[in-house]
C-alpha cells in the first residue's frame, strides 16, 4: 500500500470512529497515558467531546495491564476510549471489555487480535512511524468536523514530546504525517515554523544552562558541565547577562552572536569526534498562541513534567488554557528539575552501579532515581558519554517490581538496533512486559530477574551490533574544523532561511519499510496538510 493509499485508509478508520463517539449516549469513559503524548492525546479528546457536548469521565494512568482492565470492567459506562495506549493490552480488553463499545487510538505494536474493539492504530496500514498517539487522537476528533483543526498544535507537542523529530542528513524536524498535522496547525495560525540551533529553552532557560542541558545536540565538555558552559560561552565572547543582572536566553542573542555560538559549538563537537559534528540545526516549533510557554519542545517537557509528578490533571488544565494554573505548573516543574539533577548527581557519584558488558550498558539504580523520572535520566545518558551502545537503567517500583528503561541513539538504531522488539523479548522470557519503540523502550519485570534480563539483552545483541560507530580520521577532522574556520560550513541565521550544511559529515538515512530510499516516500506525502483527507 503506497503513503496516500495508507493515510487515505488511516483517516478512514479515523473518522468511523469519530462517528461511533458522535452516535453515543451517555458518558464516556476515557483513559490515556501520563506522558506529553498521552496527555496531549487526552487533551485532544476531551476538548473535541466538550465540543459536542458529550459526557465523560477521564483517567490519566501510567500503566495499562491486566488488573486496571479488570477494574474497569466493573464500572457502569458503555464506551471505553483508550488513548496512546490499549494496543499491547487487546487480548486483556477483549477478555474483560468485550461487551462494551471499545475503541483504541494507539500507535503502538499491537498485541493481540481485535475481534470486538474498533481500532484505529497507523500500524494496521503499514504506517509505522512519524505519527504519535495524540497525532491518532488528533484524526479522531477531526473527524468530528473542521472546528477541531485547531486542535492540531496539541498533536504536535505529543510527537515533540514522543521524540518524533527526525532527520534527513542535517535537516531535522518533525517528517511524513506529523508534518501534515504541522501544515494544519501552521495554516490555522497555531504554530509559527523557523529555523535555529536545537538547544532547548531557547526562551526560559539561561545559555549556559541550555548548553549543559544539552543532549540532542551533545557537546564534549560542555554538555552536563556548568563550568565547561561558562568557560565556553566567555571564551567565544558571549555575555551571560543582561545590563540588569537577568541572565541571558537563546532568544536573546543577537545574529552575529548565534553564528558565533553554532561555529564554536561545532568546533567542539568535531574536537570530541561527534558523528556528524554540523548536525545542530532544525526546524524551531513556537506556539502562537501561548506567552508563557510558546516554544513547542518546552510546552512538550513540562506536560511530561506534570505527568511524572502524578499531575497529568495540571497538564491537561494547561493544554486547554484554564487559567490560573501557570503558578502550578511552574512549581511542578521545579521539583521535576530538581529530581532529575538529583538523580544525576547521585549517578556520579556511584558509578559503581554501571555495569558495562559486551554490548550494552546497564544501571542498576534499585530505590536512588525514582521511577517516574528514569526515563528522563536515560536518556540525558543515553545522549551523552553513553552513547556507541544501547543503555538500561533498572530501578525498584511501589509495587514490587523492577521498571527498566532503555535508550538507543540514533547511530544505533540506523544501525539495526530495535529497543522495542528487544524489550519485549527479554521481558516475556522473565515473566515481565516490555515494549515501546525502536529507540525508546520499557519493561516491567519481576524482581530478582535482573541479570536473567541483561544475559538475554546481552545475547539479542550480540547476534548484530559489533562495530556499531566509526571514526572520523584526523584528517576529515582537521578538514572540518578548517571549513569552519574559513566560516564556509554554515549559515547560523533563525530568520527561517537555510540552517546548516549538506557538507562534511555523511548523512543520516532516515530508514523507510521496503527499503525505501532516503527520504522517499515522506516527501510524497507533505504538500497540502491533511485537511485533502477530509471533507470538509
């Protein structure tokens, strides 16, 4: 099934939900996950649902399995809506929910047959990436009608926040159908599209902070060091505060300072021997419509932050601007920050709890990084020293399990490396669950099973990810670093015109089923925004 064939089928099963939901009588029961992407999903739903003023009853879990299904067979409702979850749980919903109205608006791996429950997942139509689960939500509720287009902002904080922003060589930004959906929220005004250096916080966060902060964009030295992002920032002459003592942002700078900024950056990753060290810029995502928090990877954070902190219900509140809840949010926020500085301080200072192996990387953390932020923490590792193997980090749960979170950079994953299938398999064969996506993934499993786990781990990826990285020679590094001397390596203006350059370091292939070339097959799809898809 070629891209127009698959979104045509996809926005099909979409809006036949769309009129399952507008034909209901009663309250609805909604559950979503507790992470940017679920609570953008929820928000997505409940917005559209006030819309046509239906009831309902909304949950905001971090876990869907057997025994929460089992519960919610129990309540008096006659339509369940699962969003950005469901997918991994049909044999269990078909069990228990069978006599309901079901309907699941997911993109996960689907395990199980739907013989009962109405499923809208891109998966079905061969549709396996660049579409989040608040970006199913977002087809679902504009099948309503087109007053919900404007919903589309909130489907691409989900896809920011699901790490859905990719590449083709050095031009990163959200690809295939989540760039439909941007097309939606630009035309509607919601999200204003430019271009710049992929450092978050560019309008909250201090420069030297956003650098030290800096993971999709690692830079040796600087990244997780305060100090090396002072001493840096002085030494390529770049004022940290302002005239009245206020420190300084990304968005303060002006353009020669930016360009100043990129080509020093550049410079140190090419001196640390970064895989593509010119890979910094990308597509930059301002909410329009938002003061506070318009910079869409921000907004996508502090949703996050709101659902790790068990207060999805703030972040819901702050996707459909109730007001009076910034004060909340940024007291949330503030804790969340501080519990992952914690967590990575405390990592630091016991390294011992690494333990490095053939093939990967694994923390075994027990009760020092809380659950709800070693996602978090991963990543920030994943994305740092940690990178040329896939890393796990294993931490004791309230309910007597062990979580494990596991990250791949993106080398790895164009390299083969699937987190997802890998999870899952080592999981089930100790008696856990695991799933998620092919960079990112989860499991739960029982306590004790630990090492049983890495043994598998170890002995999946010993099978085909020897030689996974490969090193520039000090010549391509000594070329590069005189590109960028001579100033012909990049233009570093965020006026919206060219970002970076196709020169220099080989490009990264975004990989497509059937082995579709790079790039091909996405660009057939982004043209006019979804809205062809519907009618009106």
């Amino acid at each position: 099934m070629d891209e127009r064939k698959a979104v045509e089928s996809l926005v099909k099963k979409a809006k036949e939900a769309a009129d399952l939901i507008k034909s209901h009588q009663g309250t609805i029961r909604l559950v979503t996950h507790f992470d940017t992407d679920g609570i953008s999903s929820g928000a997505i739903i409940v917005e559209a649902l006030t819309r046509l003023g239906k009831s309902f009853h909304l949950s905001v879990i971090k876990q869907l399995n057997k025994e929460i299904i089992e519960e919610l067979s129990k309540e008096k409702y006659d339509m369940f809506i699962f969003l950005d979850l469901g997918s991994g749980q049909i044999d269990a919903i078909e069990e228990f929910l069978s006599k309901k109205k079901v309907i699941i608006s997911d993109h996960h791996q689907l395990q199980g047959e739907p013989v009962s429950i109405f499923h809208v997942n891109p998966l079905d139509y061969g549709i396996s990436e660049n579409i989040s689960g608040s970006g199913v939500s977002y087809l679902v509720a504009r099948g309503f009608g087109a007053a919900n287009r404007d919903l589309s902002e909130l489907a691409i904080v989900g896809a920011v926040g699901d790490s859905q922003v990719g590449s083709i060589g050095g031009n990163w930004g959200l690809l295939g159908m989540n760039k439909e959906i941007l097309k939606d929220a630009a035309e509607m005004k919601k999200i204003k599209v430019g271009k710049g250096l992929r450092l978050w916080g560019r309008n909250r966060r201090p420069i030297h902070k956003a650098l030290e902060y800096s993971v999709e964009v690692y830079i040796p030295g600087i990244t997780n060091s305060e100090s090396g992002s002072v001493q840096f920032l002085r030494e390529i002459g770049i004022e940290l505060k302002k005239e009245n003592g206020e420190w300084r942002t990304l968005s303060d700078l002006s353009s020669e300072e930016q360009k100043k900024l990129a080509t020093g950056i550049i410079k140190e990753r090419i001196r640390g021997n970064e895989e593509n060290p010119d890979h910094i810029f990308g597509d930059i995502y301002d909410l329009s419509e938002r003061k506070d928090f318009n910079d869409v990877g921000e907004f996508a954070t502090i949703l996050n932050a709101m659902g790790k902190n068990m207060k999805a219900w703030v972040g819901i509140e702050l996707c459909l601007k109730r007001p009076g809840i910034h004060e909340t949010v940024n007291k949330i926020y503030a804790k969340y920050r501080r519990d992952i500085g914690r967590s990575l301080s405390w990592f630091e200072e016991n390294r011992y709890v690494l333990k490095e192996r053939g093939n990967g990387y694994f923390i075994l953390a027990g009760t020092h990084i809380p659950e709800h932020i070693i996602s978090n923490v991963v990543s920030i590792l994943a994305n740092s020293e940690f990178s040329e193997k896939p890393i796990f980090a294993f931490v004791d749960t309230e309910e007597g399990n062990v979580k494990i979170s596991g990250r791949a950079s993106d080398e790895l994953v164009d390299k083969g490396t699937n987190m997802m299938e890998m999870m899952k398999e080592a999981a089930t064969a100790v008696g856990g669950e695991g799933g998620g996506h092919i960079g990112a993934a989860g499991a739960t499993i029982p306590k004790g099973t630990e090492e049983r786990f890495i043994s598998i781990v170890e002995e999946i990826l010993g099978k085909g990810t020897s030689g996974f990285l490969k090193e520039k020679t000090k010549l391509e590094q000594s070329k590069l670093l005189k590109e960028v001397d001579n100033g012909n390596k990049t233009d570093t203006k965020t006026d919206g015109k060219k970002a970076g350059s196709e020169r220099g370091s080989k490009k990264r292939e975004i990989k497509r089923k059937e082995g579709a070339s790079e790039g091909e097959g996405i660009k057939k799809m982004e043209g006019k925004g979804l809205v062809r898809y519907f009618n009106p």
